[in-house]
C-alpha cells in the first residue's frame, strides 16, 4: 500500500472491534510518515459538538476514519431506536463538520447493510441505500447511517469535502461486545457457548435459525477501511462483503460456534424471541472491480479466532 507524506490519520471508535482491528494491522504494517491516533469516548463525548471540536482543532488530522457510534446488535436496536437515530446524528453532525472546519483531507465513514430498503430485490447494491424504508427494528440506527451518505453528498457539493462512505456486512472478531442484550449474533452465540460449556446447560439460541447474514472478519474490514482511506476515489458508498455465495443461516453460524468449542450439549431455538430482518444479501461486485484479488478469512477460521480471543482474554472481553 502507498503511503503518503505526513499523514494524520484520526480513527474515531478506535477502541472498539473494527478500531482494535485497525490498530493491529497499522502496528505490524508500521506505515512510514504516517501518525494513526486511535480514539474512544475517553477522549470525548463525540454527541457534544464543543467536546467534538476542541479534540479535533488539538490532533489536526489529515485524514479520518469515522467508526464512533451507539452499536448493537438486532435486539438492543429494537429497545433504544430513539437514542440509536439521535445519538448517531449527533455524532456524525460533530465529527463531519469538524472534519470540514479543519479542513481534513479525506474522510471515510462506516455505515452498515442494515441501513437497505427491508423490502429490496437480491442482491443489494450500493444505488439502492435510499429506496425504501429499512427493516422497522433498527429503523433509529438505519436512518442515522443513511444521513452519512447524504451528508457526504452536500459536504462534496457545497465545499468540496471529499467524505466517502464504506458498507460493512455484519462484522466480528476479538474485541467485540459479547453482551448477550446488547451484542450482535456471533458474540452473543459466542459468549452463550462458553457458559453452557463451562456451567453443563443449555444452550438457547434465539429466533428460528433461518435468518441469512453475511459475516466479514474485523480484520478483513480493516485492510479493507486502510485501503478505502487510501485508494477509493469515490464519494458514493463501497460494500465491503464476502460474496454472496458466503451468506450462511444463523443456524449455519450456530454449528459453527458449536464446533469451535467442541460443545456437546443440548441446543434450542427459542422462537418466541424476533427473527429481525430475513436477510441483507449484498452485491461485492464493485469491491470486486477494485480488488479482484482481495482474501476473505473463512468464516470457520475467523470464528476459531475470535473463540479463542474471547476464552483467552476473559478479563478484558465486553460482556
Ligand atoms: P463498537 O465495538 O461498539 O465500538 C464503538 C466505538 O465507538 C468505541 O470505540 C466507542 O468508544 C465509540 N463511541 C461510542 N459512542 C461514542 C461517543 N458518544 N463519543 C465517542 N466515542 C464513542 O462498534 P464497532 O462494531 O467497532 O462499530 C464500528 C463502526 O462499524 C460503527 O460505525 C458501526 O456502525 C459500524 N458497523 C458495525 C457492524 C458490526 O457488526 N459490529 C456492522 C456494520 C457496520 P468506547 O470504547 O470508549 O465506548
Ligand atoms: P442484525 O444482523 O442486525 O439483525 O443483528 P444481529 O447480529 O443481532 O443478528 C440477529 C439475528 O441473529 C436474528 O435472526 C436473531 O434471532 C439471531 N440470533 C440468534 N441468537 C442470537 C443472540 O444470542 N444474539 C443476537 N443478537 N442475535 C441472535
């Protein structure tokens, strides 16, 4: 990867999964010239605009990752849709506009596949983010992401920003938050198994086990935001996925958890819990065009990894 001279690259969320992501890859590539300073709410409360300001006049940046957001999986969405839409305008409101002030020359930004039209034809792509309303459980978080998109649009137009966007699937790997309310479903699955492992019980997965995602490993998501902070030239929105040939079912996901332990126990499904969105299936091909060559971690392999990232670092694990 080219490296360019004095850059001051900002990561907000750096303390979180796809952030420790980053900073792993940045410590073993060591790029010359080149600061990374990795942020978390510690360093400011980014929903306050003044807090947000003062933070980004002393680091200067050149260049930003914007990763910092309320995050949760299917059924946190569902209790705190308010503060998911609110929290998340609010901090992308501080740091765009702070990254305007400061004249910062690049910006990429995160949203997600859940920010699609619920009701869409297969696969998504990215012309397709403002086409119908998103899935009504995370309907908060949805359209706080969507505003990114527009928000990059008008900062390009009015004053020459050149803010851009990537599009993540559903991520994990170590660092993760493997709360079972408030996390996403293979940390949760993670953290479920490991109990029922160590205490004999069963384990409850939730909903039927037939809903469809595709998983991208943090560490593959972080090659992929310091290449688009490098090279992707363009203002509209990249989805960064596995192929769509790597969708599995949560049941699917399950037995891979279940495998990664050895877990011999007994499994249900409770269905009385929400299934959320059906599935998201997204297109790569324009990551594709781009980067053709690109390796995705095979889930089963990013799995064992993050099991034994979670088993092995039981004191620091969000849980
Ligand atoms: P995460 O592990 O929950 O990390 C969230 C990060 O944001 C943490 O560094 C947190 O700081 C910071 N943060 C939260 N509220 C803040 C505030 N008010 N002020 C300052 N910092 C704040 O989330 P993640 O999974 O890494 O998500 C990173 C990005 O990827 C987000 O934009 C998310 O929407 C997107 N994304 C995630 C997924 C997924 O499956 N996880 C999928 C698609 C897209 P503290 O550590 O100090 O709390
Ligand atoms: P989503 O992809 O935005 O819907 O969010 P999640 O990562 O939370 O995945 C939700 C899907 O996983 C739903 O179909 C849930 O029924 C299913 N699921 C199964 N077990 C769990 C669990 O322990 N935690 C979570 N969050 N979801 C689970």
């Amino acid at each position: 990867m080219a490296s360019k001279e004095g850059m001051v690259v900002v990561v907000t969320g750096g303390s979180g999964l796809v952030g420790q992501a980053i900073q792993s890859v940045i410590k073993e590539t060591n790029p010359p010239n080149e600061k990374w300073i990795f942020l978390s709410s510690k360093d400011a409360d980014l929903k306050n605009a003044e807090e947000t300001r003062a933070l980004f006049q002393k680091l200067k940046p050149t260049h930003v990752i914007h990763l910092a957001a309320m995050v949760g999986g299917l059924y946190r969405n569902m209790k705190y849709n308010c503060d998911f839409l609110r929290f998340n305008l609010q901090i992308n409101d501080n740091v765009l506009e702070s990254c305007k002030e400061m004249k910062v020359k690049k910006v990429v930004s995160c949203l997600s596949t859940c920010i699609f039209p619920d009701k869409t034809t297969y696969p998504i792509d990215e012309t397709m983010v403002h086409n119908g309303p998103p899935h009504h459980s995370n309907y908060g978080y949805s359209m706080a992401k969507r505003m990114i998109d527009v928000m990059n649009r008008v900062y390009h137009e009015q004053y020459g920003c050149n803010f851009t966007s990537v599009i993540p699937t559903n991520v994990y790997g170590p660092y993760d938050n493997f709360n079972l309310e408030d996390g996403h479903v293979l940390p949760g699955l993670i953290n479920k198994v490991h109990e029922s492992q160590k205490n004999g019980t069963t384990l409850c997965v939730w909903g039927s086990g037939k809903p469809r995602r595709q998983f991208i490993y943090s560490r593959d998501l972080a090659k992929l935001m310091i290449w688009a902070l490098r090279e992707y030239p363009e203002i509209t929105p990249i989805i960064l996925s596995v192929g769509e040939e790597e969708e599995v079912s949560i049941k699917e996901a399950a037995d891979l958890v279940i495998e990664a332990f050895d877990f011999k126990g007994e499994v249900i499904y409770d269905t009385s819990k929400s299934d959320g969105q059906f599935k998201k299936t997204a297109s790569n091909t324009k990551l594709r065009k781009y980067l053709p060559d690109f390796k995705f971690t095979p889930i089963r392999q990013g799995i064992k990894e993050t099991v034994e990232w979670f088993v092995q670092n039981q004191d620091i694990a969000r849980k």
